[in-house]
C-alpha cells in the first residue's frame, strides 16, 4: 500500500516533519503489545533523518528538526540524495514514494557526489 498510492502533505506540517494523509496501512497485529495499544507503536529506536514515521494511521517525514528517538515503525527512510525534495512540498502536494535497492540509493549518491564535485 504505501508504494502504491499517492499521500497529500497535510496543511499541519512544519520544519519538525512532514504530514501526509494517504491510504492506510494494514496492520498485521491489532494492537502495539508492549509498545502501546496502536499497531504502529513499538519500542522506542532511533529515528534518522528523512525517516518516514507511521505515528497511528498517518506517515510523518521527519526533517531536521524533527525528533531524534521514539517509538512508533518506520517502514521507510528517504534517501539522502532525495531528502531535500521534502523541504519544498506544500500543504496540497502529492507525493509518491520509490523503492530503491541498497545499489540504487548507492548510485544516486555517487552521481550526486559528482555533481556537486564538479
């Protein structure tokens, strides 16, 4: 699901993350367990930048000022070569997320080097 349909940036992000609503997930567990009563609870892990949050129903695309550890899944992290596209979405925007090997994030980094380099 979350590959296959777009998500609109809500009107309530900001420079902490970015809100998208969207198709929701379907959960496998009806609950968080010992995380907490929502499935996308989970116990709390470091978050990177770019990393896409999943707190409830609804991601969050966690920019630079965004928290640093919690406890909800993160299925997804933006690429670093991708991530600054996330500071120029607007309230309204679609968005529609890539998978990307390991070798193909590993590629864009190293053209992006390049062009900055040169």
């Amino acid at each position: 699901v979350f590959y296959r349909e777009p998500y609109s940036v809500h009107y309530n992000s900001n420079r902490l993350g970015v809100r998208l609503v969207g198709p929701k997930p379907d959960w496998v567990r009806a609950d968080g367990g010992e995380g907490g009563t929502h499935p996308s609870n989970v116990h709390d892990h470091v978050y990177a930048l770019g990393t896409v949050n999943f707190t409830g129903d609804h991601p969050v695309v966690l920019t630079v000022d965004g928290p640093s550890l919690g406890g909800f899944v993160c299925p997804a992290t933006i690429t670093s070569t991708e991530v600054w596209k996330v500071g120029q979405v607007r309230p309204g925007d679609r968005v529609l997320f890539r998978r990307l090997t390991l070798a193909e994030a590993h590629a864009a980094l190293l053209v992006s080097d390049a062009t900055v380099a040169a």
